[in-house]
C-alpha cells in the first residue's frame, strides 16, 4: 500500500507541476510577484496533494517576524521548498545556479527574482549573493537561505556555509532560526513517503550586531534544538 500511495503522489506531482507550469506561462511576462504567485500556488498543490495521497501534514510552532528578515532553516527534504513560499510570501530563496537549468521550473525562479548561486565560483559568489541580497531587502523582501547548504538527514549536521555568515554582517537584519523534521517522511532520494505530522519550529529571532561566533553558536543551537519525534497522527495546517 505504500509504494501505491506513493506512486499516485509522484504521478500526480509530476502530472500537476506540468499543467501549473504550462498554465501560468503568462506570469513570466508580467512583474516578478505573478511569478512568485505561481510559486505559492504550486507548494499549496504539492502539500495538499501530499496530505490526501501519503497523509505528511505539518504543524507550524512559531511565528515569523514581519518585516524583511533572513530566514535560515534547516533542509531535510524538498518539503521545505514548497512550504516557505506558502507561509512567507515575500520571501526569496538563495539557491543552486543549477536549479534555473530546470525544465519550466528554471523559467519560474528566474523570473521570480530568487538568487542562484554558482558554488564552484567561491569568494565571487559571496560577491554576487550580498549584492543581490542588498538589493532584494531593499525592494522589501525577506531571505531563505538554508545554512548547511545542502539537503541532511534527521538527526545529522554539517558545518554551516559561509553564506549564512556573509548575509547577517551585510545585512543588519534578524535572522530567525527554523528546526524541522520533514526527513522522517519525506526522504531524501527516496520513493517512498511516509505518513505523519512534520513539525516547523520557528525559534526566536537572532538580533543583528552579535559577533560572528556568538552568532553562530546561537544559530547552530537553534537548528540543531531536537524536533526530530515522530508524529504519525494528521495534525495543523497540513
């Protein structure tokens, strides 16, 4: 039953994200919020197919401050792609250059104004991520970044990248820690989807000014704070 329940869901994924795709071309003539409006759409389509076909709910524990912020959240799984756009519309992603080279998707983040980032290019891409950053906190955007700057299973850690770094000394902005355990259903690489409520702990906010270690001690604890019990009981906005 749970290979069938997860083969509907990545057919119906795949299935779903085309037409959305092919539909709302004509937001990639118009200014960068339709894009970013379709963004919303399509996470909304992916977390309430993923509730009716493999039953992964979530619950939100937390708020988001308003106001330009740089968010920096853990990454599990591809659950948290979908889910930032949907509960921080203004929100843009620091992202893989990779990602834009993505049929129709590509097209989409492009437009929207994310900003991608070629990794291999090291000091340069810093470079490019503070200037690109300045000038979406000043159009009134907030930023998700994800620390690690990779995809990490439940229950591990890896160093956390500079970009993260880069963005609280440039920025003067708060930057608000997010825990999750979307891993425990939602694996990486993996098929199968297993049914259960992921929880999204959104901690205090950080204040600009700290000194980088002080930041950083605060920010890893933070993250790395135990969410990982699994629920397999629907539970909140899911």
């Amino acid at each position: 039953m749970a290979i069938l329940r997860a083969l509907v869901f990545h057919l119906g994924f795949f299935l779903g994200t085309a037409v959305l795709a092919i539909a709302g071309l004509p937001t990639l003539l118009g200014p960068p919020r339709w894009a970013r409006w379709m963004g919303g759409v399509w996470g909304r389509f992916v977390l309430t197919w993923a509730r009716w076909t493999v039953g992964i709910t979530y619950r939100i524990e937390g708020e988001l401050p308003p106001g330009p912020i740089v968010i920096a959240s853990k990454h599990q799984s591809a659950f948290e792609t979908y889910l930032f756009p949907t509960i921080r519309p203004d929100g843009l992603f620091v992202l893989k250059q990779e990602l834009l080279r993505a049929p129709l998707v590509g097209w989409y983040l492009s437009r929207s104004g994310q900003i991608a980032l070629d990794r291999k290019a090291g000091s340069a891409a810093v470079r490019k991520l503070l200037t690109q950053a300045r000038e979406r906190v000043r159009s009134g955007h907030s930023l998700i970044i994800f620390p690690e700057g990779t995809r990490v299973a439940p229950g591990k850690s890896v160093p956390l990248q500079p970009g993260v770094r880069a963005l609280y000394s440039a920025l003067d902005l708060p930057v608000v820690p997010v825990s999750l355990n979307s891993g425990l259903y939602w694996p990486r690489n993996s098929f199968l989807r297993r049914p259960g409520c992921v929880r999204v702990v959104i901690h205090p906010p950080i204040p600009s000014g700290l000194p980088r270690a002080a930041f950083e001690q605060a920010l890893a604890s933070a993250m790395l704070q135990p969410v990982e019990r699994a629920e397999e009981e629907p539970c909140g906005s899911g």
